[in-house]
C-alpha cells in the first residue's frame, strides 16, 4: 500500500482549516473597522456641535391701522346714455344741436316737418269748442225740462268724442318733435338738416357725463371686504387721479371668470374725465390692523407658501403666512403677523423653520425707516 505524503496530508488539513474558519464569518480585523465606523460620529453630527447658531437681524414692527387697497382694472363709462330716434317719418325742418352740444332735459333736438299736422289740431280744437258750447246749453236746457235727458247725454257723448279727436291730433303732431330726455352732452349726431328719415330712423346719441362712471370686475375672494358706500380711488392712464365711491355691487358673477361687476361714481362736474378710458380702480375696505415691512422681508415656506419667518421666545425660526392689505411705495402693509412677532429682516432665505439662531436687533436705520413708515405713511 502506497504511503501517504505528509506535505499533502498538511495541506489537506489547512484547506479544511479555512474553509472553517470562512463560514464562521468572524473576521476580527475586518470586525473591529466596521465597529470603529459605526462608533464614530457622522459629519452632519460633527458639524452641528462645532458650528454655532447662525445670527440673523430681528426687528419687532410697529402696528397700524390701514384700510385694505383691492386694485381692479376697469374702464370709464356714461352714467347715462340714450339713443334718440325719430317717432314718425318726415323731413327734418329744424336741427339745433351738434356734436359737443350741452343740452337740458326738454331741450329740442329735431322737428319735422308738419305736414298738415298742426291743421288737423287746429280743427280738432274748433270743433271742441263747438261740442263745449252745445253740452253748455244742452245742459241749461234739461235742468229746466226744455230738453229730454236722452238728447243731453248725446251732447255729452259728443264733447268727449270732441276731446278724444285733439288728443289724437295733438298727439300725431308731437310726434314731429323730438326732445333730450335728460340733461347731457351730445356725442353723435346721425341726420343732416333738411333728410328724409323714416319711423324709428336714429338722429343723435346723448350721454351724461356726470357723474362718470368707473367700471371693474372684483373677485369672489374680496367680495365681502366691499359695500356700496365705500370710498374708491381711480387712476386714469393718462395720470389723472379722482376720488369716488361704490354705487353698485352686482349679486351675479360673470360665468366665465367667477367676478363681480362694481361700479364706481366719480363726481365730474367739469367734464374732464371722458368715457370709455382705461382706469385702474383701488377700492378701499375697513380700516384692518397691519404691519408694514420691506418687500424684501417676504419669502417661501418649505411648502410654497407666502410669509415671513420670525423667531420665537425660544430663538426658534418660525413661519407667518401673510395677508396682503395693501402694496405701497414705502413697502408692504401685511396682516396675519402677531403683534409680538420678532420679523427676521435680514438673513430669513439662510435658515428654515425649526432653525436655533441667534437673534439680534436690526440696525437703528431699519428700525427708524420702520417706524417712519407706521406713523407717516399710511392712510
């Protein structure tokens, strides 16, 4: 029998050895890193304890009264307007106005011609006076019994018969006449001196102008801060800027943008604000308590919402959604914040909700600009 090597039987046992020693799983070396890695803080952790709180500047606003501006763009238009049209066919005999005429309720605006009206009033009258003057003896007679009561109501009938007659002519001839229905401005004149025109024929538009009217459409969100009374400030393109107030809220949203017509009366006697110009109008609610800080101030959450970040009595970032009352040149009129908020002014985009900083007061030009602001520059 062949005899064993002792080389081979030593390999043998070392390779059965490891194989061993690998299915165990225990690595000692190999152990000890992974149990050092674990043991060792992360950078995130290493980083918060060395790195201090982050110093933002803070200021606590002062608190005013402001009314809340809802802007609307709109357009001017005619308190009243009419257009006048002819009541009968004929021929134009008389045409006072034209265009830029300032005419009075009643004022002539066109005549025809007559045409034989005026003779048929005329001999509608004649004959009134006829049937007065027999219904007068009639009358005498049957209170004495001259005269049966039958022949009386006759006389009677025909004197009505008689005023029903010049009525009717009356009224044939004044519809030759065509008069301003109220006191206005005429802004279109459609017939020449002397045309034929037929029944219903257009010869002039009339408009008043005061007072002018400013139109705009004001969404369901905001309807319930306005009412009819309240004042309105209108801004015409051309720079013009006049005061006036709510006349009329409509209760019926257009359908296709869910608004609200209003109208706005603006007093212009003089005339100098024409229909039809763009307008952009600011309407003015209630009086709501505010604070006005810096367009700059404002930011995003973490969830896209608008506000401002301040900082609480524990140095805690917190979020402040807002409501805008008002944009104005000195900065924004923002309602929603707490009277005792600490607005951060400076650094808010560098820290987030939940942040530790360290809070300090804003410099002294921020805080004057600030209180500036509240006491002068808000209505």
């Amino acid at each position: 029998m062949p005899k064993i090597k002792f080389h081979k039987v030593a390999a043998v046992a070392v390779l059965i050895a490891t194989a061993a020693w690998v299915a165990t799983g225990e690595f000692s070396s190999v152990g000890s890193a992974a149990d050092e890695e674990a043991a060792a803080p992360t950078p995130a952790e290493t980083q918060e304890e060395q790195t201090p709180p982050r110093t933002v500047a803070v200021v606590q606003p002062p608190r005013v009264d402001h009314s809340r501006a809802i802007r609307l763009s709109g357009t001017t238009d005619a308190d009243k307007r009419a257009v006048l049209a002819t009541r009968a066919a004929g021929v134009i005999e008389d045409l006072p106005i034209r265009q830029g005429s300032r005419v009075e309720k009643g004022d002539l605006i066109a005549k025809l011609e007559a045409e034989g009206k005026e003779a048929s009033v005329e001999t509608a009258r004649q004959l009134l006076a006829q049937r007065e003057a027999e219904a007068d003896a009639a009358s005498r007679l049957a209170k004495t019994g001259s005269m049966p009561k039958l022949q009386l109501d006759n006389a009677m009938s025909a004197l009505a018969s008689a005023r029903s007659q010049l009525e009717m002519a009356q009224a044939e001839l004044d519809r030759n006449t065509l008069r301003a229905p109220f006191a206005g401005i005429i802004d279109k004149v459609d017939v020449e001196l002397g045309s034929s025109v037929s029944q219903g024929a257009q010869v002039a538009t009339i408009i008043n102008l005061d007072p002018i009217l400013a139109r705009g459409e004001v969404s369901e969100r905001d309807l319930a801060y306005v009412e009819t009374g309240d004042k309105a400030e209108v801004r015409l393109v051309n720079g013009m800027t006049v005061e006036g107030e709510i006349r009329y809220i409509s209760r019926d949203a257009t359908a296709a943008t869910r608004t609200f017509r209003v109208e706005v009366a603006v007093p212009n006697a003089d005339r100098k604000v024409p229909a039809g110009m763009t307008a952009e109008v600011t309407l003015r609610a209630d009086p709501v308590s505010a604070t006005i800080l810096p367009r700059s101030v404002v930011t995003l959450s973490n969830t896209g919402d608008l506000g401002i970040r301040a900082v609480n009595g524990d140095n805690e970032v917190v979020f402040y959604p807002i409501d805008l009352v008002d944009d104005t040149p000195k900065g924004l009129v923002l309602g929603g914040i707490p009277a005792d908020a600490r607005v951060i002014v400076e650094g808010q985009e560098l820290v987030t909700e939940g942040d530790v900083v360290n809070p300090v007061e804003a410099d002294k030009e921020m805080i004057n600009k600030l209180v500036s602001e509240a006491t002068g520059g808000t209505q």
